[in-house]
C-alpha cells in the first residue's frame, strides 16, 4: 500500500472515529432534551387538568370528567390519562399502545425512551377529591429522534466525502515531490540523470529531493567516467592514435571474423599498400610533417572506401596500409585498385619529394573455401602481391586472384541489380530462423529466434551473404527492408515467440521508412510487442537522428530494440546511456580470441559490467565452440547465438 493511501486511510478513520462520535453526542442529547420536554409537558397538563376537573369532580359529573379528559387524550400525544381517588381506584382511564410510525425497530431498541409522566392532585379548596396522571407517548420523541439521527447521517456522509476528496488532493499537492522522485528513480534505471527542479517548499521533502539530486550527479559523473575510460582504452586498443584508423590487430581480427562468418558474403579483395618511406620523410621534414602526411593518405582512402559498405581499412605501420573490401567483383577490384593508386599519386601535401606508391591486390571469390581448403593465409598472398609491385621502381600496383569457385560469386554489378531488383517485384523471399539463448542459472533459454532472409529466384538460392552486401552497394536496401517487415507481418500465422529483425542504417535515411515502419506497429500491436528490432552498433554516427526517432517508435509499441556488431567502432559505450536499449551483441571478432586474448576478455567483462547497470542485456555474435562458450559465462555474458549454439533452419525453435 503507497504512502499516500495509508495517509488517507489513517486521516479518514481518524475523521470518521470524530464524526461518528459527534454523531453519538448529538443524539443522546437530543434524547434527554426530548425526554425532558415530555416530562415537563405531561407535567403541566397534568396540573391544568387537575384544576379543570376539579368542578365536575366536586360533583361526581364523572360523565363531564370523562368528556374532558378525552379532549385531551384524543390529541394522541399521551400513551394515558388516568383519574383515580383517594383510594387509588380509577375513575376515568385512557390508554393507548405504544405505535411508532415510520421509524425502524432496530432505532427504538438501540435507543430506548423512557415514558415520562406527571401528576396533579384533583381538590376544590381545601377537599382533596382524586389524582390525574398523565403519561407522555414517546412516539412523537422517537420521530423527533429519528429525523434527527437521519440529518446528522446525511451531514456526516456529505462531510466525509468532501473531507476525503479534499485530503485527497491535498496530499497529491503534498506528495507530489514524492512522485518526482519516483519519476527520478525510474530515469536513473533508465540511463537518464535528471535534476529535481523546483525544489519542494516542504522542508521534509525538500531535504529528500536535494539528497536525490546529489545522488544523481554523483551517478551521472561516475556512469560518464566509466563509459569514458572503457572507450578510451578500446580505442587505444583498436585504433591508429596518427590517424583515426583500424590499427594491424583490430584489421587482422575482423578480417578473420569476417572470413568465418556464416553470414557474410564470400567474395572480396584485399589491399596491402606502401605509400612512400616515412622514416625518411619524419628525417627530412619532422615528425609532424610525418602525421600529416599519414593523415592525407587516411582521409583519401576513407573518402573512396566510403561508397563500399563493410569494408575495412587500417594502418598496420609506417606508411603502410590495409584494405579490405567484400562483395566485390574482380573487375570492380582492380577499377579500385586502379583508382586507389591514382589518387594517391595526386594527393598534395607539404613534403616536397614525391614518395613511391606500392598496392598488392589479391581478390577471392569464395574466402572460406579458397583459404581454408588451399591453406592460404590472405595477408601472406596479399604480401606477394605487394612484392610484386616493388618490383616497379618508381611506383606499381600488382592484381591476381585466387581460383573462382561459384557462379555466383562472379555475377556483375548489373547483374545482380536485375537479380535484387527481380526479387523485389516478386517477393520472393524465403525466411530461416537462428536461435538467440539466453543463460539462466547457467542453463541456455529461448530468447527469440533472429530471421536471416533468402532469395529464391530461377531456381536458385541466394543467402543474405551472398545478396545483402551488393544490396546495400546497390542503394536497395531501404526497399527490401520494408518488404521484409510487410512479409513479417502479412504472414497469416506468426510464431508466437520473439522474433528479432535486422535494419539497415540505409533504411532508416529513408524518407518514409520510418512512418511506414510505425503504421505495421500499429496495425498489430500483439506481433508488435514480440519484435526485437537490431541496428548496426555503429548507426548512431551516420543517422543519429533517425536512429533516435526509430527507437522512440518501436518502444511505443512495446517492441524491443538491440544492436549488433558492437565493440566494432569507438564511443559506442555512451549509446547504452542515450538510447532505450535492450538487447547488446558483442561483435564476433572478440568472441574468436576470447578463449586467450586478456584484452578481448577486458573488453566483454567491462561491457557486461555498464550494461547491467544499464538494465541492457548483453549477448555474443558467432560462437562456434564449447571453449568459447564456456569462456563468455565465466564473464559474465547472458546469452548468445552462433553455429555451436544453434545453426539456421526453415522454421523457428519453439522453446
């Protein structure tokens, strides 16, 4: 029971016990005021009729006697008038029952009347001739009383109610500090730290708000400083402090997570770049002069990568550079890399000399089977490729590709905007299903189950790995998005678990995506409330805006929201503050070193640490053996998907 209701509990009884004891008073006054007015009034008439039959008496006129008496009695005031003589023996005797009209028996027995009643001697001078006795009816008192009792019910309900409803408001009034308060607590649950302000006037709880508001900026300064320090050495770890870039670890990690992903696509191309000597040009101009040259050549890759969504590029050392680009052609490979070195020729710096310029590409077409089946390690071939193109004295770029494997890895650009776009207009898709678990007291459970989509066009099937990255090249994202979501909720029997649901940052640029999001929501709000919608972890830094505005339309319908591929960028620890998050997928380039790698297992325990006190649940991408499962519990992770816990299927586990 709140603090209000026992306020307004204990002051109505206390009211009540008053009132109902006024009441009380009231009415057993008004008894005795009434039952000595019936004792003085039959007193009196006893003593007027006393003096009026005192003639007819002399005379023995007992006809005259009983005349007069009955005037009286008829009235129906008195319950009896008797004239009896000096003996006692009665003369004249009027009587009637004791009828109490419109008065509930359970009245007169709870307040018993006496009947009073008076006497006056009968004489003519100085001869005493008989008595009269005159007994009231208490009738009359018990109306009297009745109506009374009823006014003062009536009065004491009316005072009650008002009293009730105004104590009611004015503890609302009183305790609304109380509320803020509340309010306070529950944003703080939430990640946000908001100050009470105006300050209560009572000074009680005035005292409560100002403890509650130090508390907060004590909180929210040791949350920031927490969230601050985890990003800070993340970035030290992942990072080139130079230029902004993958250093050759974090490079060398996501590569080999993205290689034995189940999830994405086959082809790509790798580049191993010398873009001059630094330790001549740090010996010739400055050190300083040696960063700024570092970061030219940072900001001209990041500026052409920027149209080849998923690729990775690093600064391993020296003015030596990494790139990665999957779901790519070949031709469109050695166009970048063509590319890549011309605009590396042009760039315009203040060193004066002009600094040799060495690309080694190598592109395969099926990464996992070509480098696991031919036991090739892809850096070493691209390190080839990079001796070859030393070869050039002044300068050179060198391509070669491993052994083409499956017609679908070869297909154009063009082709695959006629395959996507074919598929669009016939919703062909088709859906698997990938267990999420989540661990409680240390046994896996059914979290939900995250829908992978599939292609099934001219006979042929085209996993999201194959498809989804030319797509997003393509700009078609948005509009297979949407149709995913419309297929998802068209369905005329959906699974009765969660199901969780990818979106692309592209999607969520979209004019309209969102809206068109929000009117499913809201058209089925049951299936609504069971969708767990994910983002890339990194969406925040190119729609931050729409990103926000997404998340305050899934929680309006009660559906959850998660990010995946966490751990992958920087600064990402302040989103479980800024966003109503419930779910976290640590990226799976963690989750493969994480059996021996100390700082991969800093990373994890410091994540699950903030998250719980963030109220986010914390999951693993891409667990694929027992070593690492059992590695994630020992830190405290509390759920996760991958090939050793679960692998896709046709249709939904049902926990």
């Amino acid at each position: 029971m709140t603090l209000q209701r026992r306020l307004i509990l204990a002051i109505s009884l206390l009211l009540a016990c008053l009132l109902i004891a006024n009441m009380v008073v009231t009415v057993y006054n008004a008894r005795q005021n009434i039952y000595q007015q019936l004792e003085v009034h039959a007193q009196d008439t006893a003593t007027s009729l006393g003096f009026s039959i005192s003639q007819a008496a002399l005379a023995k006129d007992v006809v005259q006697v009983s005349s007069m008496i009955d005037v009286i009695f008829d009235r129906g005031y008195y319950r009896s008038i008797v004239y009896s003589d000096l003996d006692g023996a009665d003369i004249v005797r009027r009587e009637q029952p004791i009828l109490v009209e419109r008065v509930p028996t359970w009245f007169t027995r709870l307040l018993p009347l006496a009947e009073p009643s008076g006497s006056s001697g009968v004489s003519s001078g100085w001869f005493q001739l008989g008595e009269v006795t005159v007994t009231s009816h208490p009738g009359f008192a018990y109306r009297d009383l009745w109506r009374s009792f009823k006014e003062q019910l009536w009065l004491f309900l009316f005072t009650i109610v008002l009293c009730y409803g105004l104590l009611g408001l004015g503890l609302q009034v009183i305790l609304r500090p109380l509320k803020k308060v509340e309010r306070q607590a529950e944003a703080i649950c939430r990640r946000e730290f908001h100050e009470q302000d105006p300050l209560p006037s009572i000074p009680e709880l005035r005292s409560v708000a100002l403890a509650m508001n130090r508390m907060v900026a004590k909180l929210k300064i040791m949350f920031g400083h927490q969230v601050e320090l985890n990003d800070r050495l993340h970035q030290q770890l992942r990072t080139d402090d130079v230029t902004g870039l993958s250093n050759r670890r974090d490079f060398d990690e996501r590569l080999q997570a993205y290689m034995s992903s189940e999830r994405t696509s086959d082809a790509g191309a790798l580049m191993l770049m010398q873009v001059g000597d630094l330790q001549l040009i740090n010996r010739s101009n400055g050190r300083e002069e040696g960063d700024d040259y570092l970061k030219v050549i940072a900001d001209c890759l990041m500026g052409i990568l920027k149209n080849y969504p998923g690729s990775l590029c690093s600064r391993h050392s020296g003015a030596d550079f990494a790139v990665f680009i999957p779901a790519i052609t070949s031709e469109e490979s050695r166009q970048l890399m063509e590319q890549l070195y011309a605009d590396l020729q042009a760039l315009e710096w203040s060193g004066e000399n002009i600094q040799p310029i060495y690309i080694g590409v190598v592109y395969a077409a099926d990464l996992n089977q070509q480098v696991q089946e031919q036991k090739l390690h892809l850096l070493t071939v691209a390190d080839a490729s990079l001796n070859q193109a030393r070869n050039e004295q002044q300068g050179g770029c060198h391509w070669q590709s491993l052994a083409q494997v499956t017609e679908q890895s070869v297909m154009t650009a063009s082709e695959w905007s006629e395959l996507i776009g074919g598929a669009l207009e016939q919703r062909a898709f088709s859906f698997r299903y990938q267990p999420v678990w989540q661990l409680v007291h240390q046994q896996k459970r059914l979290l939900f189950n995250e829908v992978l989509t599939h292609l099934t066009l001219k006979d042929s099937d085209y996993a999201a790995s194959l498809f989804m990255p030319m797509a997003m090249r393509l700009q078609l994202m948005p509009a297979f998005d949407r149709q995913v979501i419309e297929t998802i909720f068209s369905q005329e029997t959906v699974f009765q678990g969660q199901l969780c649901v990818n979106i692309s940052t592209a999607s969520l640029e979209d004019e309209g995506f969102i809206q068109a999001v929000e009117q499913q929501l809201e058209s089925n709000p049951m299936l609504a409330s069971r969708l767990v919608f994910e983002l890339a972890a990194n969406s925040l830094s190119f729609a931050e805006h729409a990103v926000r505005e997404f998340a305050a339309v899934v929680k309006r319908f009660n559906a959850k929201l998660s990010l995946h591929h966490f751990g992958r960028g920087t600064a990402e620890f302040a989103y479980m503050q800024s966003l109503p998050l419930d779910y976290l997928k640590i990226d799976r380039c963690f989750i493969q070193t994480i059996v021996d790698d100390v700082d991969a297992q800093f990373f994890v325990r410091s994540l699950v640490t903030i998250a719980q006190g963030c109220e986010v649940m914390v999951l693993a991408e891409g667990v694929e053996t027992e070593d690492q499962w059992q590695q994630l519990i020992k830190l405290g992770i509390q759920g996760g998907q991958g090939y050793w816990l679960g692998r896709p299927q046709e249709g939904p586990i049902i926990a």
